[in-house]
C-alpha cells in the first residue's frame, strides 16, 4: 500500500532541508518558512495572543485548527514545526487507514528523543476507532496532535480528543492579506514568479483575491495560471482576469458547513425582507450545485413560518415552485425558485401561525390536558347519543352571522395573536367582529335564563 505520510526533517536551523521544487504549485512553493513570513489571522498569531507564546516556549500539547479551504491551517503546522524543529509527520485522513496510524505512533514511541508532530490533514474525515487510536500517545505526550479541519469540531471530532486539545479557529484571509501575498509571490524569484518579470496593478491583485473566496492557495494558484497564460514580461490586466474567472467554481460543499451557512444566510435575507440578498445566496447555492429541491422545500417552510398569514399566497408561490422543480428541473426551474424567492422576500411578515403552534405545545406540555367538550364529541353512533354527546351543539350554518356563540374548550386559551401586517390586519378585524357577536350571543343567552 502506498505510503500516504510524509515527513520532513527540520534541521538545527529550524529551515527544512527538503528540496524546493519548481513543479510543485505555486501555492506550496510560496508557504512562509517562519511564523513572521505568516499574513493575517492576527486574532490568534498577533501580539499577546496564546499560539506565538505556546511555540516560542515550545509548551503546546495538541492542537486544533478549524477553518475553510486555503486559510493556512497546513502551513502553520509545519511552521510550528519548524520553529521548535521537530519531527514532522503529515497524515491525509482520507488517503490513510488504521494500519498506517498505528505504524506511525509507533514510530514516534520508538523515536522519543526527537519531539513528533504528527499533523492530520481533514482529522473530520477519520472515524470514532481511528480518532479513539490517537488517545493514548496523545495523552503520554508520544506525539503532538495537530488536526486540521473545515468542518465543525463539536460535530466530527470525539470529545475526549477535543477535550485535550486547544481548538483554534482560522477566518479566511481578508482581500488585503491575499493581495499582500499575491505581491509576495509575483517579486520572488527563488520561490514565486518573479523570473517571469510580470507585474500587476493592485485593481488587477484585489481582483484575483475578490474571486478566490478568502483562500489563499486558490488566488496564488490563479495568479500562476494567468501568468503561465500571459507569458513573459508584461503586465497583467483585469481582462486577463476575467477570462480566467469565467472558468472558476464556487466553492461549496452540499453536505458540510459552507451548505449550512449559505442556506442559513439565505433565509435569514428571505426573512429580512432584502430581496437582493436571497438572490445573491440562491444564485451561489444554484452555482455550487444545490439540489432545487432542496431550496424548494426550504422556501415552503418559511412561507408557513415567516409570511405565514401576512400572506396566504406565500405557500402557493413556494409550493408551485418545488412541483416546478420535480416536474421541470435544472436549469429552468431556476426562473421559478427566483420567483419564488423574490415573491416571499417581498412579502409582509408574520410569524402568527409559528407562535400559535408552539404556544400550543407549550400549553399541552405543561397543563392538564382539557377534555373534549360534551357538546363537540362524536354522535354518529347509537350509544355515543346515548351518553349525551353533541346534544347541545349548534350548527354554525343556521345562526346569523355564522356564529354560534358555543365554545369550543372547557377552558379557553388565546394562542393566535395576528399581527396588524398584510392581509393579517383583515384577519384580525375579522376576529374582533367574530368576538362581538359571540359575546353578544352569550349576554343575550344569561339574560334568558
């Protein structure tokens, strides 16, 4: 089986005594050597903060570092490793498998003078045995972890793993730290493209990082490709750019964390009433290749739960769209969840019906559960009129107005509560008219008696 590690040996000047090859991407030719030669996430490498001080004394155990594609969780590792010139072990948990983790721990059982790292690239992808695995050298300190992952640690990684770590969070680096190190890169002549002698505006710089979605390795990774394509000498312009940019895809993957934060942004732009917003997400999700379905199902839930009676044409529109996207599909139905989302965007608020709902679950939760009223019981048979059921209900349809006066709980709860948006206004009048009456027919009923 093919050997999915690798390791590097730093020497006593803490630099790696590797080869630098000018074959390998652009974006592993130009990872920093050193923490200063590191750009951004100066929440946690800054000034005062935990990590410098962790690594310049060499006293951090384990680590987690969770953040997006491209943020520099790989590179940080083997600087780290650099900087207290340790033994450094890189495991992809994809390509891996028990066999190979086992012979790897002990391997650093056996190599104890020299301080192991041993760095696990997507540690999300390991399952509960393999992650169970580390425990031990873990805990007698035979290795340090370090894990790398874009998905949520509380999801995918076990808790007395996580509990022995220190969990840092990377954020995509801002435009300005990508252009800073896309700079880097286009002047570098040992590492970068600098013997290609072309230059860039920084119009043309910002507009390489606006497309990579805060990863670095995509932007210099771009900005490789649109150098090789322009060729020597030169300067890059932005249509050299957009012809690059007309073949990029949108990052986003449909079962992890970028599905879930897009979706959620979606929505809440829905909610928020900013029809620009929503389209923007619905185009992204379309883009990644979100199932239409999906933000089909999505739409009907908030018509209920947002527009709700503001708008009773909400759960038409929102439900039209998804039979056009079972009966149509990809790409036209695309038309329909815009109109569908625009529609609902657009559309008076209200969460009337959401609140009624779990009012009345909280009212069923925590109080006696009432009776049905003799009055409203079923009487399609014999015995059931014989025990008095429904005797004393009165058809709505013979009374003016349609009211009948009864009630229709041994207790009354008031539970919908309209709001004054929309066609709900209507509605609340309606009921308030609907009131008078009944409290007029019950005044005129104890008169009588």
């Amino acid at each position: 089986m093919a050997d999915n590690s690798a390791e590097l040996d730093f020497g006593p000047e803490g630099r790696g005594t590797e080869r630098i090859l000018l074959s390998a991407p652009l974006a592993v030719r130009m990872r920093p050597e050193k923490m200063s030669e590191i750009v951004g996430h100066s929440h946690i490498l800054g000034k005062g903060c935990l990590l410098p001080r962790l690594i310049e004394t060499d006293s951090f155990g384990s680590l987690i570092f969770y953040g997006p594609p491209g943020c520099g969780k790989t590179t940080i590792a083997e600087v780290i490793a650099k900087e207290t010139k340790s033994r450094f072990v890189k495991v992809n948990a994809v390509l891996s498998n028990v066999s190979q983790l086992r012979e790897e721990l002990a391997a650093a059982r056996y190599r104890k003078n020299e301080r192991t790292i041993l760095f696990i690239d997507e540690i999300h992808r390991f399952n509960k045995a393999q992650q169970d695995l580390l425990l031990p050298d873990v805990e007698d300190g035979n290795v340090r972890l370090i894990g790398a992952t874009t998905e949520n640690p509380g999801f995918y990684i076990n808790a007395p793993l996580l509990s022995r770590s220190h969990l840092f969070k990377l954020e995509p680096l801002s435009p300005g730290d990508i252009v800073k190190v896309l700079r880097g890169a286009l002047a570098d002549a040992r590492r970068g493209l600098g013997a290609y002698g072309v230059v860039a505006d920084d119009s043309v710089l910002f507009s390489i990082a606006g497309i990579s979605d805060g990863d670095t390795r995509r932007a210099l990774n771009a900005l490789e490709t649109i150098v090789l394509a322009h060729g020597g000498g030169g300067c890059i312009t932005l249509e050299d750019v957009e012809v690059f940019a007309k073949e990029r895809r949108v990052r986003y993957d449909r079962n992890e964390d970028e599905h879930y934060n897009t979706v959620s942004a979606f929505i809440k732009s829905v909610r928020g009433c900013d029809p620009d917003a929503a389209m923007y997400w619905l185009a992204k999700m379309l883009a990644g290749g979100e199932d239409p379905r999906f933000i089909a199902r999505r739409l009907m839930i908030l018509a209920s739960e947002d527009v709700g009676l503001a708008d009773s044409r909400g759960i038409l529109v929102a439900n039209a769209a998804f039979d056009a996207c079972e009966r149509i599909g990809l790409p036209e139905c695309e038309l329909n969840l815009a109109h569908a989302t625009i529609f609902l965007a657009c559309a008076p608020k209200s969460n009337s019906v959401t609140n009624a709902l779990f009012a009345a679950k909280q009212e069923i939760e925590t109080k006696p559960v009432q009776a049905v009223p003799l009055h409203l019981r079923d009487s399609h048979t014999a015995f059931n009129r014989g025990l008095g059921n429904g005797a004393d209900y009165i058809y709505n349809h013979d009374c003016p107005n349609f009211i009948s006066g009864q009630d229709y709980l041994e207790k009354n709860v008031k539970l919908y509560n309209p709001t004054s948006y929309g066609s709900e206004k209507q509605i609340a009048e309606r009921l308030e008219i609907y009131a008078k009456i009944k409290r007029k027919i019950k005044d005129e009923n104890r008169h009588k008696q």
